[in-house]
C-alpha cells in the first residue's frame, strides 16, 4: 500500500482491493441483490431523455446569451444537475444514478459546423478526458474549495478569462452541492439517517470516513 500521500491518497488502492470482493462467493445478499439489479440494467427505468427534462434547446438559449464555452460547460452541468431526480435503490449505501441519460450540446449544429472547419473533433469535440484532482477534492473538501473560489474572486487585478474561470468553477460547485443536499433530503425521506448524514457531511466538509470519501467520489463520478 502506499504512504505518505495520507489516508486519502490511498482512496484508489483501496477501491480497486475493494473490487475484488464482486466475485460471487465472496458478496452478501445485499450486495448480490444490487449487482443484478445493475447488470440487468433495470436502472434504465429511472432514466429519462434530456428532451424529456426540459434540455433541448440549451444550446440555443446560450448562443442567445452570447456565452463563452467556459460559462456554456458550466451551465449545462448546472442545468443537468437540477434535472436530475435523486433515487435511491433497495439496500444501497453509496447513492447517486444517473437519470438523465443524453448529454445535450453546448453548440447548435450551425456552430459546430464553424468550428469543424478549422479544428479537428475528437470523440464528437464535446466530453473527453476529464482528469478532476480527486486527492484536492477530498483532502479540502467542497465547502473549503468554494471558499478557495471566493477568496480568489476578491482580487481586484483578475483578468476577464480569470474571472470568466473561478465563476464556473462556483457555478459547478454549488450545483455539486445542491445535488448532495437533495440526496440528504431524499435519504431522510426515507428514514436513512446514517445515508442522511454521510451526505450532509460531505456536502460541506471533507470526508472523514471511507464511507464519505466513496460518497464523495460517487457524486464526482456519476
């Protein structure tokens, strides 16, 4: 195992030692229950389209708007996010599915016309090779990153393009946010107050547990 990263450098060593546990010998019934409900992909169920969600016509309206791909990238993010309905799923532990299940584009077709006539579109030129800082992410937590984004905010010699940038990045933070805490609501609900206060945890602070640490990443990875 790794050292000297702090428990949270090893999140990925032990995620990956934790898959070994999905051969069948070696899962509960709960956890056996979930597996086959995802392998029998009944999850789809839950999903729904973006023209379904009210998304279609986002590129239109951020055309109209005259917004850059910096501000369009988060506002969509933001607008999906507040589409999605939080589900929970018998006997699970670390929540976030997917119910949104297109992603809509930022450009109108006319746009990225434009742009392919004098770039190159790698895997549509859309969403490709995101690499977060997950060590960041769950050594600060959210609520101490939104207050890095603030603070840096107040600097009075920001370029336009920085300030463009660090609003995005509060944008998508808060949106982040907002999702965790309608999961809290969702998991009180339901009477889960261990699930319940997991969420609440991270929604703010950084993860103190494995348990919250997989929380976290889940609502990054979902």
């Amino acid at each position: 195992m790794a050292t000297g990263t702090g428990w949270y450098g090893n999140i990925f060593y032990l995620c990956s030692r934790f898959m070994c546990f999905l051969k069948a010998s070696y899962m509960n019934e709960r956890i056996k229950s979930l597996r086959e409900y995802i392998f029998d992909k009944h999850h789809h169920a839950l999903r729904r389209t973006a023209e379904e969600a009210g998304l279609i016509g986002l590129a239109e309206e951020m055309k109209a708007a005259g917004m850059s791909y910096q501000t369009r990238a988060a506002i969509r993010l933001k607008r999906m996010l507040e589409a999605e309905t939080p589900v929970i799923l018998p006997d699970e532990r670390i929540v976030v599915t997917r119910t949104i299940k297109d992603i809509p584009s930022i450009y109108t077709e006319e746009e990225w016309d434009e742009i392919a006539r004098t770039h190159y579109l790698h895997e549509k030129g859309d969403l490709c090779n995101i690499s977060p800082n997950y060590e960041a992410m769950l050594r600060k937590g959210l609520g101490a990153i939104m207050d890095e984004v603030r603070k840096c905010q107040k600097n009075a010699d920001l370029t336009a393009e920085q300030k463009e940038f660090l609003e995005s990045e509060a944008i998508c933070l808060h949106a982040i946010q907002d999702l965790i805490l309608r999961y809290v609501a969702k998991a009180e609900a339901e009477n889960d107050a261990a699930l319940a206060e997991t969420l609440r945890n991270i929604s703010s602070q950084a993860p103190q547990t494995f348990r919250e640490a997989l929380q976290l990443l889940r609502e990054q990875k979902s």
